[in-house]
C-alpha cells in the first residue's frame, strides 16, 4: 500500500523528508496504531455480552443492573462523541487521541479488577468517556494523515472494517475468553494493546497545528446532554416499554435538546458540529444511511446470539465462532472496496451492499425452531456480511474524503455519533417489536422466541430497505484530476448529472 503523511500534519509544520522505505514504515505504524484504538472501542461494545452471565454470578448484580454493564459504557460514548470530535480539532487530535487511549486502558485495567458492581459501572463509564475522546479523533487522524487519494480510500475503509466487523469478533473473542480464562480477560485483554497504542502514538503520530478558536460551550452542552438522552431513552425503551414514563420524558428532553443544539449550530461563529457539512448531498445520504444502517444490522448480533444459545443450544464459544461468515465477508469486502469505489462509484456498490443486506434479513423471517446452522442461517449470515461490509464502507469515504481537515473531528464524532445512536434506536424499537411478537405468539417457549424473533428480523429488513432508498438519491460521480491534486478522493466529487 503506497501511502503518505500529509506534510500539513507533520511535527511543528515541517515537511517530512525520509526515504521512501521508512515513509512506508512510519505509515504502516501509524495505520496500525490508529486501526488498533479503533478494534478496542468497537470491541468493547459487545465482547463483554457473552461474558455478562459470569459477570452478574461473581459480582452479584441484580438482573436489571446487569444490563447497566453496557449500557453505561453505550451512553457516555454516544454522548460525548460529538464533544470528543471538535475538541480534537481545536485543541489537537493526537493529544486528545492519546489521552483518550490511556484513559481507555487504565479503565480496563480497573474493571478488570473489580471487586464489586459499582467499581464496573464506574470503569465502563470511564471506558465510555476515553472512547469518545480517542474514536472521532482516530477517524480524523487517518483523513488529514493519510493524503494521497488512493492511500485515503484504503484506509477509510480499513477503519470501516474494524468498525463494522469488530462486532462479530467481539462475541468471537468474548466466548474465547470467557470459555478459556474468566469474564475478567476480557477487559485485561484491552490493557497490553492499550499500552501499544500509546507508546507508538507518541512516537510516531504527527502533531498537526491546533485551531485558533473557541470551543461551542453552548453546543456543547445541549449536544452532550441531548444524546445522552435519546440514548437513555432508546434503552428504556427497550426495557421498560415505549409507553413508560422515564422512556417519554428522556425522549421527550432529547429532541428538545437536540432542536435546541441545531438553533444554536446554525448562528454561532465557530459551531461544534458545521451545518454545512450536510449541504453536500452525498455526505447528507451517507449520515442518514450511517444512521440507518446500524439500526437494522444491530438485529443480527443480538438476536442469533439469542438463537444459537437458547434455540441450537449452542455454547458461548460455538457461538462467537458461528459469527466467523459474517466477519470474514465483511473483511473480503472492504477489501474490494478501493477498487470497486474509483470504477463504479458509491451508488452501486451501496446499492448491492443494501440489497445484500435486505436479502439476508429476509431469509432470517423463515427461522423455525427445528432451523440448524446449515444452510439457511449460514446463508443469511454471508449476505448479511456483505450486505454490511458493501453498504457501509463506502459511507465513510463518502463522509470523510473531502472534508476540509480542520472539520475533520466533528465530521467524524458526526459520523460516530449518528451510528451509535442508530444502533440504540434501532435495538430498542426491535426489541419492542419482538416483545410484543413474542407475547402475542402460542406455543412453546422456544416458538414464542423463534417467532418473535423472525418478526424482529422482519422489521429490521424494513429499516434496511430505507438504506436502499437513501442509496438512490446518492449522485453520480466521476474521478477528476483537479480533485486527486487536491489530496482528495475522487468517488466524492459530483457530476452535475
């Protein structure tokens, strides 16, 4: 892979000069780097899902508190993404990566040594806190470093890679751990990788200037405040009903915080999140598919994990491992990507990756409980992994190509802000959906949760549908010379048909 550091984000402003052997080094390093911080975050969202029951018999949680072990860690890191983002651009991507990065791991290495409930709580919440800080700035480092289009276009959809298939090898690794050593491997696995992460960061991530401006407070409160609402709601709704009292109000004070965000973006001078980053009508259809498309895949994790081990009666690790067709059409996929995008543009390859996905959730409708491994669900995984892998690594070329890189951390925390609240939203309404389903079914137990899941899987092929509309609307694009000299990659750059 040919690559090259942008000499705007070399260390005091000045040009790199090495060899063209040690460049390629130093951006393998730093590849590496950035691509690593990302798998842990990502990871962490669902690797410690198998470990959960071990997790409430050791530490004694309650069976509703058990769920505040992710749910803590989901609801500081959509809340501060945003915050995350723009602060890294006004006062430095690699300090506010490498704080977050350390904050990470030390936090993982406390929950790891929890001695109670709370101590957890409190270190997930810390990992939320780290992640929010590192993630949106590992996004905007790989745009600004990365230059040379063909190298961007790689890389983006590397980190579209471990960001999408990180989610199967969190439950590969979870069961791994979990069956092998304890629930506690699980977060100690974070710290070796952790300490990598920051001793290569200080040595070789390049220091960009900082931004003369002024942090949104304003903004940044009501962002803050207002995600973190709507994903406290979103996990009300999925426990208590869409018709609860705490559900209504957290919705109800999300929106109006988020209203009240967009008010106050639009008339400040130096807004946390630019508006203008959605007047471009590609990158607007690639926010919205980056919402949506969560909303539907997030299904498929978390039901066929239920599947297997309540329905196939299948062991925590024969579990993480019946994810495998999923991970590894996810990676084959990506891989085409840098190729697929120059020759065809982002329409069709998110057009087939949407269909993939759609197809895949349909044959998931067909599941009974006399249903094995083979052949349909082992099917509907691979065109789901495709569907995933086609559908949304696109999406962050798109969205990060040609963005102006002192906006490069908020277009990221909008980016990651907009795919962990879909995937809140998403797993509370297909909850609900499969809550009800299963109430209303007759039968046995396991019919019941069958058919409450193939209605959830319904749904959710509903949700993937709309990515295929919004895919649509996408414009037609065509490689420019005058966009490959300006360092950008040349999928983003609209034809007027």
């Amino acid at each position: 892979m040919s690559t090259t550091l942008s000499s705007s984000d070399a260390v005091a402003g000045t040009r790199v000069t090495a060899s063209p052997r040690a460049s390629r080094l130093r951006s393998g390093i730093v590849l590496a780097t950035l691509l690593t911080c990302q798998l842990m975050i990502v990871l962490d969202i669902t690797v410690m899902n198998v470990a959960l029951p071990r997790i409430q018999s050791d530490l004694h949680f309650s069976a509703t508190g058990l769920s505040w072990v992710m749910n803590s860690y989901s609801l500081v890191f959509g809340g501060l993404l945003l915050l995350g983002g723009r602060a890294g651009d006004l006062f430095g991507r690699r300090n506010l990566f490498i704080a977050g990065a350390t904050l990470f791991t030390l936090a993982s290495l406390a929950g790891g040594l929890a001695p109670t409930a709370g101590w957890l709580l409190a270190a997930r919440v810390v990992q939320g806190i780290g992640g929010a800080m590192a993630g949106p700035n590992t996004l905007a480092l790989l745009t600004t470093t990365f230059s040379d289009p063909k190298a961007r276009m790689r890389v983006l959809a590397l980190f579209s890679g471990m960001s999408s298939a990180g989610f199967a090898i969190g439950l590969i690794v979870g069961g791994l751990l979990t069956e092998w050593l304890s629930w506690r491997s699980v977060l100690f696995i974070n710290v070796p990788f952790g300490l990598a992460v920051v001793v290569l960061a200080l040595l070789y991530l390049p220091t960009a200037q900082r931004q003369s401006a002024h942090l949104d407070l304003p903004g940044a409160f009501t962002a803050t405040t207002g995600v973190a609402a709507l994903v406290y709601g979103f996990i009300s709704a999925a426990s208590d009903g869409w018709g609860s009292a705490t559900t209504d109000i957290f919705l109800a004070a999300g929106a109006a915080l988020i209203i009240a965000f967009l008010a106050i973006e639009s008339r400040t001078a130096q807004p946390l999140l630019p508006l203008r980053l959605f007047a471009d009508r590609n990158r607007a259809a690639a926010y919205a598919n980056m919402f949506l498309t969560p909303m539907a895949g997030m299904s498929m994790f978390f039901f066929l994990t239920q599947f297997l081990q309540d329905v196939l009666g299948l062991s925590a690790l024969a579990t993480g491992f019946a994810f495998l067709p999923t991970a590894a059409l996810m990676f084959t996929m990506i891989r085409l990507i840098p190729r697929l995008l120059p020759r065809f543009g982002p329409k069709p390859v998110t057009l087939v990756g949407a269909g993939s996905m759609v197809t895949g959730l349909i044959l998931l409708t067909q599941l009974t409980t006399d249903s094995g491994y083979f052949p349909l669900l082992f099917i509907a995984m691979i065109l789901i992994g495709c569907g995933l892998g086609l559908a949304v690594s696109p999406l962050n070329v798109i969205i990060m190509s040609n963005v102006e890189p002192h906006e490069a951390g908020a277009a990221g925390g909008a980016l990651q802000t907009l795919q962990q609240t879909g995937a809140s939203l998403g797993l509370a309404i297909l909850v609900t959906v499969f809550g009800t389903a299963t109430r209303s079914a007759g039968g046995s137990i396991q019919h019941a949760l069958v058919s409450g899941m193939t209605t959830a899987f319904a749904a959710a092929a509903g949700i993937a549908t709309l990515t295929f509309v919004v895919a649509l609307t996408f414009r037609a694009v065509r490689p420019t010379t005058a966009g490959a000299r300006r360092g950008q990659t040349p999928v983003t750059e609209s034809s007027s048909g």
